[in-house]
C-alpha cells in the first residue's frame, strides 16, 4: 500500500531520520510512538504528501488514498458553509456524479431515443448509475449524522456555521470528514486530544471496523492497546517495527534490550579475559602463537553494542509556599452562556494535597469550571475562595496556540520569565525538557505540538 525507501531528513548534524524504510500493507493498524521531537509528526506529514521528498522515498500503490490529520488546525476554509454542509463535502466527488446523471435524465426525455447523441448519454448514465451504487449514495445523510453525533455534536449544531465552533470542534469536524470520506489509508496525529471519555469509546468502536488501514500517533497508551496490532517506534533517527500493540511493544522492548545486555555484558567479559591473556604473556615467545591468536580473536570479533537510550524529560516541581489547610472552597457555583444554564448550586472544598479529576461529557463544563477556579472567568453565581497563601497556576486546553511563532524557544521562555531568571538558568530548565543546543534557536512555528505544548506549560 504505502512504502518508505531510506528516508535521511537531516539538520545540521543532527539526524531526524537515517535511513529509515518501512512498508504499510493492507488493513494493518500501526501505533506510531516515540519521545517529543523524535519526528513522529514530520513523518505523517511526509507520507501523507504534505512534506515533499525525492522520488522513490515514498511510494504508494495505484488507487491508494490517503487520508491525513493533523495535530492542529492550521487554517481553516469553510466559513460560509454549515457544519452539516462542512461534512458533506467529504462527499464531493459523489454528489457531483449525483448532479450528473441527474442532469443526463432530464436530457435523455428530450433526445430522440435512435440518435448517436442519445446512445452516448444512455452508455454514460449507466456507468454513472454503476459509480453511485457503489458509492452508497443515498445513505449520505444518514451516515454524516452517525459520525457527527457520534464525535459529540448535537443535531442542533448542523445548521450552525463552521467558524463558530472552537479550535477542538473544528478539529472533531475535520476528524469526521476523514471518518466519511473512508480513504485507503488513514494517517491521525493524536485524534484524541480533543475527544472526551465518551467520544474516545465511540470513535475506538468505530474504526475497529475501518476497512482501511491507519497510523496513529497517540499519547493514550490505553487508546492504542485498544485500536493497533503493529507498533513503530522512533527512536535516535531509527525506525523499529514490533509486532503487538502498544503493551506488547513495550514488554518486547524490554525484553530485547535485557537479552543484548546480557550478550555485551558476557562479550565484555570474553574481551577482559582474552586482554588479560595478550598483556600477561605478550613478552614471553613460547605463548608468541596464542597471544597472536588472541589478537586476532578481538580484531575479528563483531562488537554488540548497546544502544543509546533518549532521555526522557527530568524535573520537579519547586516547593510550594506554606499554605492553610483548606486550599480552596467553592460554594453555590453557578455559570450560563446565554440562555444555556452550564452548572448551578455547584459546592465543594479542597484541602492541602488533595488531587481532583474533572471528568464528564461534551458541554458539561469541565473547561468552564477549572478557568472559574482558576480566576480566568467570572461566575454567574456563587464564589471561589482561595485558602491562605495558595497561589494557583492555570494550563488551559488551548494554550500552545497563543505561543509567538515567530519567537525562538529561548526568546519565548525569557519573555516569560522577565528578570526573576538568568539566560543561564532558562536554558538549564528548557535543557531537562530536551530542548538543548541549537534547539533553543527554533522558531516556535517547526516546533511538533507536544513540544509547543511543553513550552507553554514550563511556562
């Protein structure tokens, strides 16, 4: 279906890829996985087409089409459309064939059926009514309010316009063409990040019985046990196929790299030995043949070596400042838009070192109330009241897209921090969360999400 032939993308020199080669064949579910700025993102984006590279690097079989989402909505085109409408463009190529033969109907009544004109448009409206048939046609509708419910939208929003919705719903929206236009091979950066509990299951359910095959990059480890067979890992510009889902990726991996210690720490051992040989009796003539032998043992000796490991992001919260024993105590919360009540009468404390999980459907309220106990909206009703000496930091949904793209990594960070750090002590914090040397020169821009979102968070 889809093949990568020693794919090499270098900066400077750093390698991204060297000399990858992977093969997708049918119907196959490949979780993609790795550490930020691994290139997990670059090369969906180069298999889907969005990143051009030389001939022969990436080579698709006839017929095979392509379906790719993105970690972010870049821009936008459907102002001016529905969202029901926005979602039957999935359709297009359909409904044009739909206009056609509707149009070859009307003419057909008005030719006289023994005419030349008449036999061509008969032979191309049964070629035509041959395409719809196997299009589905008129189960369109029905199959645009499945997937649209299904991802969270109400019946109510079809008729409202698409730059209406949020950055996360276009992202559903833009999910659900993909989902309708059920193309050959489905490329998905993180589908999920914008997708509540409920919209998670619902979507697993569904592409369970995709007939096409998908590469998923996911930071839902539960999410890709769920929905892959086949686990890529990138790792240090290398890709490594492991046959299982994500669980199975990691217990093989695991498993793999114990039994190559345990091989170079035995060859190590072979290698000591045969040293303390050639060393002890590397003067004496009589052992001249076996220290030679020894020698030559080494020389020849194919060398297991231990790869590597990428470091993982390392740090820790700095202390918290003595507080009271209550942190915080909401009472009679109430929050409406409009005429729509989102939640009232909402009621409950939190004391020091209490942990709370916000769980619940789509438009329940889940963002609205932590911005309200974060102080960045007002309620309706009711009131938060901060324990003594709590002081309260606040990461939002959205928060990587109001990052400065035109700002390097360490202009964004000293922008941030003002004068309460040095340029030193900003690049030690941006080092443990790996961006080192020239990384710290990047334009916000080529930064993946999860690294955008790294940014903003640290600070």
């Amino acid at each position: 279906m889809l093949t990568i032939n020693h794919l090499i993308v270098q900066y400077g020199d750093k390698y991204l890829f060297r000399d990858v080669c992977a093969r997708i064949g049918g119907q196959e579910r490949i979780g993609l996985v790795g550490v930020n700025g691994a290139g997990k993102s670059t090369l969906l984006k180069i298999m889907s087409g969005a990143i051009e590279m030389d001939d022969g690097v990436v080579t698709r079989s006839r017929h095979v089409s392509v379906g790719y989402l993105p970690q972010e909505v870049i821009s936008f085109v459907g102002g001016g459309r529905t969202l029901y409408q926005e979602a039957e463009t999935a359709f297009a190529s359909a409904i044009a064939l739909q206009k056609e033969l509707d149009g070859i109907n009307l003419e057909l009544g008005h030719l006289d059926p023994g005419s030349a004109e008449f036999a061509e448009l008969f032979r191309r409206q049964g070629e035509l009514q041959h395409m719809l048939d196997q299009s589905d046609v008129f189960r369109i509708r029905s199959r645009i309010e499945k997937v649209l419910t299904g991802l969270g939208f109400k019946e109510a929003d079809f008729d409202k316009d698409c730059l209406s919705f949020s950055g996360g719903w276009l992202m559903r929206l833009m999910l659900a063409k993909l989902l309708l236009a059920q193309p050959s091979l489905l490329l998905l950066d993180e589908p999920t990040n914008h997708l509540d509990l409920e919209t998670v299951t619902w979507f697993e359910e569904f592409i369970s019985s995709y007939s096409g095959s998908m590469v998923i990059i996911s930071h839902d480890r539960a999410f890709l046990d769920s929905v892959t067979d086949l686990t890529w890992e990138l790792s240090l510009g290398k890709l490594t196929v492991y046959k299982g889902n994500y669980s199975r990726y990691a217990a093989e991996k695991e498993a793999r790299f114990e039994a190559r210690r345990a091989a170079h720490a035995n060859q190590q051992a072979r290698i000591r030995q045969a040293m303390r040989f050639v060393e002890r009796f590397r003067a004496k003539s009589t052992k001249a043949r076996q220290v030679q032998s020894r020698v030559r043992q080494l020389e020849k000796m194919d060398r297991i070596e231990l790869e590597t490991a990428e470091r993982g992001i390392s740090f820790h919260f700095p202390p918290a400042a003595p507080s009271g024993r209550l942190a915080i105590s909401v009472s009679r919360l109430a929050k409406r838009y409009g005429d729509h009540q989102i939640f009232s009468g909402l009621s409950f404390e939190l004391k020091r070192g209490d942990k709370m999980a916000v769980v619940g459907a789509n438009g329940a309220g889940k963002s609205t109330l932590v911005r309200l106990l974060a102080g960045m909206s007002m309620p309706d009703g009711g009131e938060v009241r901060l324990g003594h000496n709590v002081k309260v930091s606040y990461f939002g949904q959205h928060q990587a897209q109001d990052l400065d793209p035109d700002l390097s990594v360490l202009e964004t960070l000293s922008e941030i921090a003002g004068n309460e750090m040095t340029t030193t002590q900003i690049r030690s914090l941006l080092g443990a969360f790996l961006f080192r040397g020239d990384d710290v020169d990047k334009k916000v821009q080529v930064l993946s999400g999860g690294k955008k979102a790294g940014l903003r968070w640290r600070g």
